[in-house]
C-alpha cells in the first residue's frame, strides 16, 4: 500500500504536546486519504515511543525518526490501512500518556513480563526478542558480577535492564542508580561515575558500534531475554491492539519485517 506522510491539523498537533512536553510527530495517511485532517482522514491511533533506544527509536543524521519500532508500526498501518500519530515522548512519559489517555498505545521495547501484565499492561505478541546484559569501561578490569561488589551501577528507571540488575544486585552488593535515557546512563559509565551499566544488548551493540563509545559488553553476563511488546493500558483500545497482532503476522509472513530487522542490525 502507498503510504504518505503528513502533519495532522493544528488542532490535533496542539492536542499532541498537550500535557506530554516536546515530542516528535508523524502521521502515516494510507492511500487514498487527502492527508488534510479533514474528515475524510477518520480515526488517527496515537502511540507514544521514546525519544532515544537506539535501533528501536532514535533521530537520524538528516533529523528524521527512525528505528525498528518506528519502521514496524509503519508497515503494519500499511498493511491494516490505519491511521496513527506517533509521539516520541521518552520511556516514563510514554507511560503516562497511556496510563492518562493521551495515547493509545506505545512501543519502545518495552519486555512482556508478568509483573508488568499484572500491573495493568496489555501486550501484544512479541515481536523481537532482546537479553539484557552489563556493559562496562573498554579499559574496565571488571568480567562479571563478582567483581561488582561495592560499586555503582547505571540502569534506565522502568526498563528490563534495571529489573535485571535489582534482581542481582543484594547477591553481588552493587548499588543501583537511575538514569531517565540510555545515552547519559552510557556517559556515566564512560566518565567512571558508574562502573557499567545494564542494558538491551542490540540497544547497546548498535549504540557502541554507530557512537563509536569505548565501552564493551559483557557477553557473559546476558540473561535468558524476553519479548519486546506493543503495549497499552485501555481495553477499549483493543481494536488497535489486534490489527497490530494480524499485521505482524503478515509482514513476518512477507518478508517486510526481516527486511527491517536487517536495516539496521544486519
């Protein structure tokens, strides 16, 4: 299907940064649709993301957003014909925004757990699966948990990574401290503040590789993973909710989405 982009109305732009501070907009307009926010346009889904989650979400040289998050909603509106708004909030405000009503739904890697699913989220079916592991200084003399006893480390407040660390963290005596978004998180383990960091491991295998950062992950470390989701916390959405699972299905079945993967991991 040939898609177009456009800036929704005034009214609905407004609407969008309402309440949810600075935020990224686009707007996926199927074919045959005057992309005018005219009445014709019908229903437009708002999904919230994160600002920076590099591959999944993040700004291009050329200031366009980008990711495997923004690429995946983008085919499977294609393939389902329909509308959405995507606002790149950051992680926490993504949440809220759900949490609020101001968005319907989000993605931005956020792990299908069962604490999580007990608390009120609704996923969809998984899809990528991601292992979180410890990332430390190139120069680091530390190989593993052991070695942390004493020290600080970094993790992403409400992330998969940082449920990882508390889950080690009285084993090992580390002390925890929370960053609000991965690239000050990776400069205070660059800067010695903290001794590593717990992260996604594709998040940080791309951010290494494209930022050129003098950090390295310790494969050792890696945990069995889980199943990144599309998320939301209304079941009146739920609507969305199987158009995604049914456009999943199909641009797995395509191709479209080992083609996207292979964009940016390879």
């Amino acid at each position: 299907m040939k898609r177009v982009f456009a800036i929704v109305t005034a009214a609905l732009l407004a609407l969008s940064l309402s309440g949810c501070g600075s935020s990224s907009t686009v707007t996926n307009v199927p074919s045959g649709s005057s992309g005018s926010g005219d009445s014709d346009i019908g229903k437009v889904w708002v999904i919230a993301t994160d600002t920076v989650f590099k591959p999944f979400e993040y700004t291009d040289a050329s200031g366009n957003f980008v990711g495997i998050d923004v690429d995946i909603v983008d085919a499977i509106a294609a393939d389902q014909g329909f509308y959405y708004e995507l606002r790149s909030l950051g992680w926490d405000a993504a949440i809220a925004a759900c949490q609020a009503g101001q968005a319907d739904a989000m993605i931005a890697g956020a792990s299908i757990t069962e604490e999580r699913q007990q608390s009120g989220w609704m996923f969809s079916d998984g899809y990528y699966t991601a292992t979180q592991t410890l990332t430390v200084k190139e120069d680091s003399t530390i190989t593993g948990f052991d070695d942390l006893e004493g020290q600080t480390v970094a993790a992403k407040t409400g992330t998969q990574g940082a449920a990882y660390a508390q889950s080690l963290q009285d084993e090992y005596g580390f002390k925890i401290t929370y960053f609000e978004d991965s690239p000050t998180m990776y400069q205070a383990v660059m800067g010695g503040q903290c001794a590593g960091c717990f992260e996604d491991t594709p998040i940080m295998q791309s951010s290494i590789k494209d930022g050129h950062l003098a950090l390295k992950i310790l494969e050792s470390t890696a945990n069995d993973g889980s199943f990144y989701g599309f998320a939301m916390f209304n079941e009146d959405n739920r609507e969305l909710m199987d158009m995604f699972n049914a456009g999943l299905a199909n641009i797995r079945a395509n191709g479209v989405y080992d083609e996207i993967i292979a964009r940016y991991l390879g």
